[in-house]
C-alpha cells in the first residue's frame, strides 16, 4: 500500500534506538525525508533518507533549532513523531520520591513533547495541514504498581495533551493523535539496565525471571509475548498517512492484550 509519504518531511525524536529507530526507518522506507534527533547519532549514521540531528530536547531551546532546521533544508514540516522519552523505576515506593523525581520524569517525558509540537505546530499552521503522533504509553491509564508512577503521570500529561489539541487545531487542517505502547522488546525493558535486569537486582532472581514475574504480575500478554518496536513504527506510520485522514485526538493501544478492560 501507498501511504502517500514520499517527499514529506517528518522528525522524529529520541530516534537513535528502540521504537524511535524504528519508526525513522519505517518512515523513511515510505520516502520521507526524516530528520532524526538524538543526543547520540551513531546509529542513524549512513540511513538513505535520513538526516541525524544530535539534539538534547531537555534544552529548551532544542525543540525550536530542530523545526528551524527542518525549515531551512527543505522548506516544510509534515509529520512530527514525539518519541523521546525514559523511565526510572522507583522500588522504594511513593514516599521515598522527591519534587525532583517527578519533574524530571516531567521535563524527559511531557516537557520535550510540548516544546516539540509547540514549535512544529507554526509552519504546520502556515502550511495548512500536518500531522503529530505522540508515543505515550499504556502506564498512562493503567498502573497495577507504583514503579513507574512519576514516569506515568508524564504520560498521562502527553495524552491529555493530545487530545486538547486534536480538538484545537483540527479545524486548521492538523491531526494529533497518540500511541500508548506496553511492554516493547527495548533496552528499556530488556537491555542491560531495564526493568527485566534491575528486578533482578533487587529480588536476587536471574533477568529471565524477572521478566516473568513482571509480566505476569500486570496480567500478562494475550498474545504471550512483548510487542516489537517495528509493530509500534507501523502504526505511527499509519497514522501519520492520509490513509488515516479522519482520524484525531485518539490513544491507539497496541499491547498484545495487557489492557483487559473496556
């Protein structure tokens, strides 16, 4: 299938990993032009259709350099993909969390998608049409344990943002939508200092276990297994196409069936 992407020029941020690295290549594989922020690059080096931008959006003035840069090299932005992000998991419970735990949690997580969409949001306006998908997560509604509580607040901020905005700015031709992941095969849950390996650490368990008892103890997967993050870049890509025209102000979950609920 067209999705109709070749010659639109899309960002994607946190892009040098994980889902990030996933959807720059998808939307790349579609024709785009995608310039692809990290604060490391290495990754990104050589990737035909992409334009690797080393960018630490914690920095407030990062997110309006980033859309300049856009503007400047090709003259227009159409898609904007918020991806960076991180989590902390917090084994001590609520009480041994600080205001500066949570805003942390808030400048990686909230913070960088505003500054993001605020400063795509102008040419996007001028142009008369774009299209923002936000990587939320489903810790923004769902939390069975407090490990990712300041981690799912910032989340839940990104949804509630999105979905103000679809409202605000749908009528002037712009589309804002997000994706809430669960549990992706990523370093953030798999690598050597994820959730599966610092569960480990501190039940005295092996990673594998861990990673069992973790999954287990949200309910577990319908499908049995951890979403992978090209599953994640085709949705993002989807709902980044015309294909998807009408669709906005939503929070699409894809999560192998954790989320039981109606």
């Amino acid at each position: 299938m067209d999705l109709g992407l070749s010659q639109h020029v899309a960002i994607v941020t946190g892009a040098s990993k994980g889902i990030g690295l996933a959807i720059t290549k998808a939307l790349a594989a579609e024709g785009a032009h995608v310039l692809a922020a990290a604060r490391t690059t290495d990754t990104l080096a050589g990737l035909p259709g992409v334009t690797p931008v080393a960018a630490d959006l914690t920095d407030g003035g990062a997110a309006s350099d980033l859309v300049r840069r856009a503007m400047d090299d090709h003259g227009r932005l159409d898609v904007l993909v918020n991806n960076v992000g991180a989590v902390r998991l917090r084994l001590d419970g609520f009480l041994a969390l600080g205001d500066e735990d949570f805003q942390w949690a808030l400048d990686t997580n909230f913070f960088t998608t505003l500054r993001m969409t605020r400063a795509a949001l102008v040419p996007m306006v001028d142009q008369g049409r774009g299209v923002i998908v936000n990587i939320a997560s489903v810790n923004a509604f769902f939390q069975p344990d407090g490990a990712t509580i300041d981690y799912g607040a910032a989340k839940a901020a990104v949804v509630n943002l999105t979905k103000s905005l679809a409202q605000e700015f749908g009528p002037s031709g712009i589309r804002v939508n997000a994706i809430s992941p669960g549990p992706v095969e990523t370093d953030l849950w798999l690598g050597e200092h994820g959730v599966a390996a610092t569960v480990a650490a501190m039940s005295g368990v092996d990673a594998d276990t861990a990673r069992a008892r973790v999954v287990a103890g949200i309910g577990g997967f319908a499908t049995g297994r951890f979403t992978r993050p090209d599953e994640v870049a085709a949705l993002a890509v989807m709902l980044a196409s015309d294909q998807l025209g009408n669709v906005t102000g939503e929070n699409v979950i894809i999560d192998g069936g954790l989320i039981k609920t109606t």
